[in-house]
C-alpha cells in the first residue's frame, strides 16, 4: 500500500464551500419554518460532491438525517456521519443486507408486502425492530403501495408492533420543479390524504409525514409536514428554470440577491501550450478548423473524468480570470481550449471548469444547456476519483 502522502496527484479536483452549504441551508429552513426535519439527500455520491467530504460539513450546518438512493450508499453515509445522525434508503435495498440495515438502525421505505414479511422474520431474528417508512403510490408511478397493498401492510404494522416501527409515511412528488405539472401534484397531495385518513382509522402513527423535494421547498412549503427530503437545493442548484423564475418573480422588487450558492467549484491547470497555424486541425478528425495563427491550451482531463462529451466546441473554461473557448472534440482524458487572447496563459495556471474565477463564473446550468443535460446527471456522474476538499 502506498501512503496517502505519497499518492500520485489527480488531475482535476472539487473544492466545497462550507459558507455556501451553510447560506443554502439557512434559506430551506427559512422556506419551511422550524418544525420540519431536513433530510440531506446524499444519493449518488451526494449529488458528486463526495458523500465523505459532504456529510461531515452538512452535520456542521446542523444536518442529522441523510437519505440515499440505495444499500450500497446507506453504507457510505454510515462511514462517513456522526453516530447520533439518521440514515434512510429510499430506493432498493436487497433482503441479504436487512441484517446489517436493521443492526445499525438505519431506516428505509417499503412499498412491497413480501418485503415487510421478510423485514418482520429478520428484525425477531435481530432481536431489533426495523424502522420502515410506508411509500404510497399517489401517481408517480414508480415504487409505492396501492391502497389494496397498503391496507394489509397496516394490519402487519398493527400486528407486529415488536418487530416494525413505523417511522414514517411517504411518497414522491411527480416533477414538481414544473409548474405546467401543479394539477398532478395537487391530486397526489389528495391521494396522500386519502391514504393519511386510512392510517388514523386504524389507529396508527407514524412518526413522519414526508413528501417534499428540493422544488416542494419552493413551490409547495405547505406541504412540507414533517420532514423534507432535499437534495439539488442544498447544493446551490435550482431545480429547474421555472422554479428559478418563480423565485425572481416573487422578490423582483425587495431582493437582489441570489439566495442560493453553489458550493461546488471543479479545477484543473494547464497541461501544456501550443502554437497551431491557420488552417490546421485540432485534435481528432476535422471537429475544429484553426481559423487564424492559434494557441491552444491543452487540459489534462476528459470525458472519462467526468467532464460532458457534449460540451465538445461548444464550452467554456476559466484561465486567468477570462473565457477560454473549447475547441474540437471532448477527447477520452485531454481536450484542447483557445488561449490565442489570453497571451500571459502558462503551463499550471489554474484553470475553473464550474465556478468562480475573478469576475468570471461558469455555472453548470450553461453545461446544461449546450450538452442538453441536467445538472443533476453531469454533476452525480463526477468520478469518485477526483479528490474533494473543503474551504471555508
Ligand atoms: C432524489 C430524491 C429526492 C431529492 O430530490 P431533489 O429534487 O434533488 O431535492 C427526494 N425524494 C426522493 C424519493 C428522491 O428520490
């Protein structure tokens, strides 16, 4: 084994702010008033930022519930959270890690009664009870109970108050990020009621009601009700161009001032510089054409590193505070930016792919828009690889 020390250099790294965690933080709470819980959501590697470097600086901003995607990442957070924190799985968990799930007290959604069985045989074997949330279908259409489903797995709950607690009752808005989707959402939160109703007439609770997303934070607060389970929000990004508008519309007048701050920024440096006459081609195929006397900039990273194919001639990187145009294609672990302008620009200048540099910034919503994909997909496919650390 090498040691840390001596570990070869990556060639592109991720620095978190604290400071942004802490002010997006602040306006979620602001959105949904003290009482409900805020349920990190650290899936897909906290949405890239690094689920080790992450849960540490969302317990600093007074985070201690963190939900995930499946049992492969519970585990993640488990190494990676302080003990009295809270981990829930929303999605798939395998009968074979119940277990281990159930010994540590994480909890998780069922939506199948098979499983609730299964769960009610390990927890008498465990000598510990589960802590299941109930997901009910109320027209997303991807996991949840029907209400037929719904009403047997109550009379399992009632029975085996030993082996199941019913921590919560759930389901999952179908895009609220879109306001064209409000009547959808409006006749889930009915449907929702309706299976609310159900669990009081037999006389059961759950210790939470949950329903919320990053755009219920914004467009829905009021059904924030106990818990909200929120991920693209806490990292600085909105969830969607209507939600942004819907923001600025509201506080065109009183605010000017973003209330969101992305607290990822992705770096490299410059690898190495070349001269290219007119005429000639840059990297593979004839993607790019030198149009006059060029010098190039050559980065040591590509799409194997998490950087968009898309953005092939059509993106952009911050060198020496200014805009240095991609050229040619987005090559397996290299592509090339235009420096021509930039004439001070040396071998190891910093180099920002997202974030700030000077007076300059590049947001991944402009990724986005030019690669045709959301943020969430081009920053949850960031390489584990690439290190992470955080600044104030
Ligand atoms: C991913 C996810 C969330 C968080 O969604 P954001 O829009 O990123 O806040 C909440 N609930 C469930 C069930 C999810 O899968």
């Amino acid at each position: 084994m090498r040691s840390e020390a001596s570990r070869a250099r990556h060639s592109s790294n991720i620095v978190l702010s604290q400071a942004a965690l802490k002010k997006n933080i602040r306006f979620i709470r602001q959105r949904v008033g003290e009482h409900p819980v805020i349920s990190s959501v650290v899936k897909a590697n906290a949405y890239g930022h690094g689920i080790d470097t992450f849960v540490p600086m969302a317990e600093k901003a007074g985070i201690h519930h963190f939900s995930v995607a499946s049992g492969h990442e519970a585990e993640e957070v488990l190494d990676a959270c302080a003990p009295e924190s809270r981990v829930m799985i929303m999605g798939i968990l395998y009968d074979q890690d119940l277990p281990w799930v159930i010994d540590h007290g994480v909890e998780f959604y069922v939506y199948a009664l098979s499983t609730l069985e299964k769960v009610i045989a390990v927890a008498r074997e465990r000598g510990k009870p589960a802590r299941v949330h109930l997901e009910v279908e109320t027209g997303c259409n991807r996991t949840g109970f029907s209400p037929d489903g719904f009403g047997k797995a109550l009379t399992l709950l009632k029975r085996h108050g030993k082996q199941l607690e019913f921590a919560g009752l759930c389901t999952h808005m179908a895009g609220a990020e879109s306001l064209s989707n409000n009547f959808r959402i409006q006749r889930q939160m009915e449907r929702f009621e309706e299976f609310k109703k159900i669990v009081s007439k037999r006389k059961l609770k759950p210790e939470r009601f949950h329903v919320g997303c990053s755009a219920a934070v914004l467009a829905y607060p009021e059904y924030s009700m106990d818990m909200v389970r929120v991920g693209t929000l806490q990292y600085g990004f909105w969830p969607g161009p209507d939600m942004r508008n819907l923001w600025e519309m509201n506080h065109r007048k009183t605010k000017k001032e973003s209330p969101l701050a992305r607290i990822m920024t992705w770096k490299t440096d410059v690898m190495d510089l070349k001269d290219v006459a007119k005429d000639e081609f840059i990297g593979y195929g004839t993607a790019y054409q030198a149009y006059q006397d060029m010098r190039i900039a050559v980065m040591p990273l590509g799409y194997s590193n998490g950087y968009p194919r898309g953005l092939s001639n059509k993106g952009q990187v911050l060198i020496r505070g200014r805009k240095a145009p991609i050229v040619g294609l987005i090559n397996m672990n290299v592509f090339m930016v235009d420096v021509s302008h930039i004439p001070d620009c040396a071998i190891g200048d910093e180099v920002v792919l997202v974030g700030r540099q000077g007076k300059n910034s590049i947001s991944v919503r402009s990724f986005s828009e030019f690669a045709n994909q959301l943020n969430n997909e081009m920053i949850s496919r960031l390489p584990t690889a690439i290190p992470r650390k955080v600044a104030r």
